[in-house]
C-alpha cells in the first residue's frame, strides 16, 4: 500500500478490518482495555504509546469506536494537527459525518455492513462490505482488493456513506428492538407463551429470530443505544419521524449492563432485564397504574 495506518479503538471489527489490509498498523495503547490490547498484539499492529504519537507517524486514520464517540476522537485526532487521510468509519448520522468531515482536510466517510471479517480469504462469498463516499474513496476501496472485504464508492460527498449506514441499520437492528420490545409486552400481559404459540402458526420465523438477537444482544446492545440515536437524528434532519429509534435506544440502553457478559442470554433473562423498571415501579408504587406516554 505504501502508506502507514493507525487504528483508533482496535474492537472486535476494527481489527478484523486493520487486518485485511497490506502495511503497517499503528495503534496507541494508552487507555484502551486490556481486551483491546489483546486483539492488536495478536493482529501484530505497532503500539506507538498514545495517539499524538499516533498521529505524528501514520499517513492515515481509521476510526472505528462507538458511534457516541466519533465526533470527541475526531476533535482530539484534528487538535493534535493530523493533516493525512482522515477515515470514519462508524455508524453516524450523515450530519455527524459531515461535521467530523469539517475537522479535516482530507476526509472519507464510510459506513459497515455485515459482519467483522475473516484474517484471510476463505475462498466464500464476501460478507463485509465497507461503503465509501468522498474524493479520496476509491483510493481506500483498492486497498480492500482482493480481501475478504468488499470496498465499495457510492458517491463523491461525504454523508452518503452514513446515510447508506442509517437506513440499512434502521431495519436491521430497528426491527430487533421492536422484536424484543414485542415479546416484553406479551410477558408483561402474562400472555407471552400464548404470542410464541400463536407465531408458531401464523409468522413461524420470529420465534426464532427473538431467540438469535436475545442470544447474542449483550455484547451489542451498549453500541446499538447510540447507533439507534444517530439514526433517529438521520430521521428528524429528513423530516421523518424519529421517535421509533429513539425508543430502540432506551430499549437498547437498558441491556447495557450486559456488556461484559458471554453472548447466550436467554429470552427469558432479556426481557426480565428489559421489565425491571416495571417491576421496580409496581414495588414502589403497586396500586398507582403507570402513566402512558403522550
């Protein structure tokens, strides 16, 4: 490639991406989880100690964190003077894109789909998709070529990527919130067996699609809390309603505390997590009905 990379925030996806690609990865390990640490050594990337550090010896960045915080790591990559190849790749909002594309003179955004990518080409269809948007987009995409990502450039302005993003991920994980939200009524009516039953007759794949995403939102939910507030904001800034994700995002919020837990939750045990405000209510309160929302 002949160019240096740094890595921001070397999760789960961000170095399975990193790991892709053909050169040298940089990262900084001051303040990151041992978790964090464990997957750049294993990857083989250069711990250079801390991001001004970071940004004095890489030709480009990749940001891959939490959507919550790509503007502040954007802002603190810019106020250490970074002029290279700035590249977002988190699920934001296209006005958030744009304003983190303002910080920077050379800017691509993009935006994920599917799931982190194998280290090496397995020989099956591609699975992860990285679109791309911006002046300097393909110049990223050819750096996927032949890798177990497919780079794809849907546009020269900054925003479309993300926009792509939002509304992909509005029904992907929209509809799991609203999936889960479902079966939490049906238990809180006492009527929750009868629901699985009668979807056994009538929409026979939702049993068991509540069991996958109950099986594996501990991991996710405190990243979906913040992609669902991007979308809703995605939503207002094209004058649709936004209230539906804003709701994902409090469903979401209240499994946060399972992020240190293994994937293999029970629907049982998520939706008692998702109730306990309710229970917590009627303790307090038993005989005082719980307003509705206007």
């Amino acid at each position: 490639m002949g160019v240096r990379i740094g890595l921001l925030h070397p999760g789960n996806m961000g170095t399975a991406l990193a790991a892709c690609l053909d050169g040298e990865i940089h990262w900084a390990s001051n303040g990151r989880s041992q978790a964090s640490t464990a997957r750049a050594v294993e990857a083989g990337f250069l711990d250079v100690g801390d991001l001004a550090s970071l940004v004095s010896v890489v030709d480009v960045v990749l940001s891959v964190c939490p959507p919550t915080a790509a503007r502040d790591v954007a802002q603190q990559v810019s106020d250490l003077g970074f002029d290279g190849l700035y590249v977002d790749l988190n699920a934001v909002a296209p006005t958030t894109a744009h304003h983190i594309g303002r910080l920077h003179v050379r800017f691509v955004d993009g935006g994920i789909i599917g799931p982190p990518p194998p280290s090496v080409d397995t020989g099956q269809p591609v699975r992860t998709r990285l679109y791309l948007s911006g002046e300097e987009a393909a110049a990223v995409a050819a750096w996927f070529a032949g890798s177990p990502v497919e780079g794809r450039v849907i546009g020269p302005n900054p925003g479309q990527a993300s926009a792509l993003k939002m509304s992909y991920a509005a029904w992907t994980k929209g509809t799991s919130a609203l999936l889960l939200s479902v079966a939490a009524l049906a238990t809180s009516g006492e009527v929750i067996e009868e629901l699985l039953d009668e979807w056994d007759m009538s929409l026979p794949e939702l049993r068991e699609r509540l069991e996958q995403v109950s099986s594996r939102i501990g991991e996710k939910a405190w990243r979906f809390s913040g992609e669902m507030e991007e979308i809703a904001r995605t939503y207002a800034e094209a004058g649709l309603p936004d209230g539906f994700h804003l709701a994902a995002a409090d469903l979401y919020s209240r499994l946060t505390d399972l992020r240190d837990h293994p994937a293999g939750q029970t629907v049982d045990e998520v939706l008692k997590i998702l109730l306990v405000d309710r229970e917590l209510d009627e303790e307090t309160n038993p005989t005082q009905p719980r307003e509705s929302s206007p």
